[in-house]
C-alpha cells in the first residue's frame, strides 16, 4: 500500500442484488484505512442517475446516467475495489477524487505569503520538474480519508482537517466537499474551507469522463465546446509560461462545438508538448474585475455522438483544465485492470477541472499579474467553489 498508509481490509459477502447499478460491490469498499472507516456510498435520483462515492479521497467511482436508448452507463474512469485506490505504489490515484489544498501545479513547490517563503512537496518530477502537482500528490487530500458529515439518497458531505505544515503548506484547514445528485440529472459539488492562517486553496474534482461508455477505446471522437477566448500556454514541464493568449486561429479553439481528435491531431507545439490536451482555459464566464463567476452559464460541454449522452459544465472558478489521458495505457500502473477488467488505452477520457489557474500563487511570475485571480485565502475567511455537471440526451 501506499507510503505510511495502514490498510485494513475487512471480509464481506454479498449477493447480485446488493451490487450498483454501475455493477459495483459496495463490499470491496469497506475498510479502515489509518484507523478511520471507508464505504461506498451512493446517491441516485428517480431518472435513472447513480452515483457512486467513496470517503477515502472523496472520490467519485462510478457515475451512471441513461443513454439515448435508456441503457444506464457509467461514464467514469476508476477501480472497483479499494485495494487498488489506496495501493498509490502501483496505481493511478487520481481517479474520481477531490484534490487539495492546491489542485494542479506549483513552479517549484514554492510561492511566498506576505514575509515567508513557502516550500511544497515536489512531487511532479518528469521532463526535469520539480514542481508541486495536487497538493503533493499520493500524500495530498485524494488520499485521505474524509469523515462522513451527512448522508441521505441525494446527498453526501464530507469533511477532513488538513494540519498547518502539511506538504509545506501554511495553516489548519478545515475542508467540506459536498456531493448532490439533483433532479436535473446534475451532479453538483461544493466545496467550502476556512482556514487558522493565511494560506492558498484551489479545490476541484477529479473525474474522467468517457461519455462513449467503452473505456476499451479511444475516446476522443466526443465533441468538446469551451466557453473561453483566451488559455494559459505551458513549458515541457506542464507549467504556465505566464502569458494569457488568443485561442484564436489555434487548435486550442473549442468555442464551436469540435470533435477533439479533429483538432488535437494538428501539428502545435502546445499539443506534442504535453502529448494532446493539459492545459487551463481563461473561461468568458469569469469577471476578472469583480472577482466572480457565473456558475448559471455553460463554462464548457462533452457530447458523445456514440451514446447521445451530453454533459454540461458550470462553475463559479476562473479557469477549466482540460487533460485529454495523455498518460493513460504508459509508464506506471499501465496494464493494471480497471473497472469491469478494462485496461484503459491513452486518451480514453477527458478531465474538466474547475481551478484557479495553475502556479497562480506566484503572480509575479505572470506577464500580467492582474489577470490571475488569487486563491488566497486570509484567517477566517471563507473558501466557496461550485462546479456542476449536468447530463441529459442530444
């Protein structure tokens, strides 16, 4: 298992009808991990959505929405057990989670606040980085288990305390993500912290969506739409370079619904750096100069023309990563069997990550430092972020 992890699995039997609608054991889910309980819990509604939620990492596991013909079909990435979501030794471990305190990427693990300097977890490493990824990564809040605030049918709340000091990072924070399955077909999530000290926070869920229901294939035949005029380039390390540019005349241009094979396969440097899409978009429904978001207004979309099962995106944050699975099938864990025994092939999927944008603790370091909303957050204020995700049939 993972380093400085105890893991206790607990024996259980079940029977066919105890299983999920996305065919999941909840029996595989009961455990303790560093003395605390972890579950599956599930939240449905009456049109047919379920979703399926484990504590440790406050990770969604399988999501289940009808398809234009009524076939329920999980449209997430994920593992089936618990086992392999906690073995981070040999497994992906980003799958479904709620990533914090700082999710997406920090120059060099480092940024200051008023007169001290603070250095993060350099766990993000490749092509020469030593950045700080997700809060630090495998020792971030995707492996720790939350504690269970409320439960019902259609909601899930989930807490955790993150101590001052952790992967470097200032300040005893207190963090809740709430779950909801709506009547819409939505699956809403918010997340809210406070914190003892002045500290930077940038919560975001980390699923991976295959809309195409068949996480065997490639699924980058799905249309993507992006409501944003401008993107954050990024070096070979994945970090923004500081500049805020047009998407304009670039394949980085989703504001016409696109196929994303259709664009992604043009020969840019942003793409063959990162091996398709990683990267944060400037999203048109954020308000640089009030410092708020339109959460009522689509940031951005997924269709599948294979299922007719289409998702919409809205959030309060500033920015969307868009990651494409340019990792998936290569290096670590890539023969490991996911769910339904699915070795998943590269760019299976597409992440849409509500974000303040990547490194903008450092604004310095930014062309125009304006123009990056800060996500500092100052003793006993309050941390708020909302990102829905709402499904139906085009």
């Amino acid at each position: 298992m993972g380093a400085g992890m105890a893991v206790a699995f607990l024996s259980a039997c079940t029977s066919d009808g105890d299983l999920t609608q996305s065919g999941l054991n909840p029996a595989n889910f009961k455990t303790e991990i560093d003395g605390k309980k972890v579950d599956l819990y599930v939240l449905k509604n009456n049109k047919g959505m379920e979703v399926c939620i484990t504590n440790f990492g406050g990770r969604v596991v399988s999501l289940v929405v009808p398809d234009k013909n009524g076939k329920p079909t999980d449209v997430v990435l994920g593992y089936d057990n618990i086992q392999q979501y906690a073995d981070t030794t040999k497994y992906a471990s980003d799958y479904g989670s709620s990533v914090g305190r700082y999710a997406n990427r920090i120059n060099d693990g480092k940024f200051t606040l008023g007169d001290s300097v603070y250095q993060l977890r350099q766990n993000d490493t490749g092509n020469g980085a030593k950045h700080c990824l997700h809060g630090g990564g495998n020792t971030g809040w995707m492996n720790k288990v939350y504690d269970v605030k409320n439960y019902n049918d259609s909601t899930l709340v989930l807490q955790l305390v993150a101590e001052d000091g952790e992967n470097g990072f200032p300040g005893t924070v207190i963090a809740t993500t709430t779950y909801k399955v709506t009547a819409d077909n939505s699956l809403d999530i918010t997340f809210e912290a406070g914190t003892d000290k002045e500290t930077i926070i940038n919560m975001t869920n980390h699923n991976y969506y295959n809309l195409n229901g068949d996480m065997s294939k490639d699924g980058m035949d799905m249309v993507l739409y992006i409501n944003a005029d401008k993107f954050t380039p990024s070096d070979s390390t994945y970090m923004p370079t500081g500049e805020i540019v047009s998407v304009e005349n670039t394949p980085m241009d989703f504001r016409t619904p696109t196929a994303i094979k259709d664009k992604m396969d043009e020969n840019y440097d942003q793409i063959k750096n990162a091996g398709g899409y990683d990267h944060n978009w400037c999203l048109n429904t954020y308000d640089i100069e009030k410092k708020q978001g339109d959460d009522t207004t689509v940031c951005a979309s997924l269709y599948s023309p294979t299922t007719g099962i289409f998702l919409e995106m809205f959030t309060n944050e500033p920015g969307v990563q868009v990651y494409t699975g340019n990792f998936q099938g290569k290096g670590e864990g890539a023969d490991n069997k996911r769910k339904n025994g699915i070795s998943y092939p590269t760019h299976v999927s597409v992440c849409l990550e509500s974000q303040k944008y990547p490194n903008s603790p450092n604004a310095d370091q930014w062309k125009d430092s304006k123009l990056v909303p800060s996500p500092v957050i100052a003793k006993g204020e309050k941390y708020y972020s909302h990102a829905k995700y709402r499904f139906s049939i085009k």
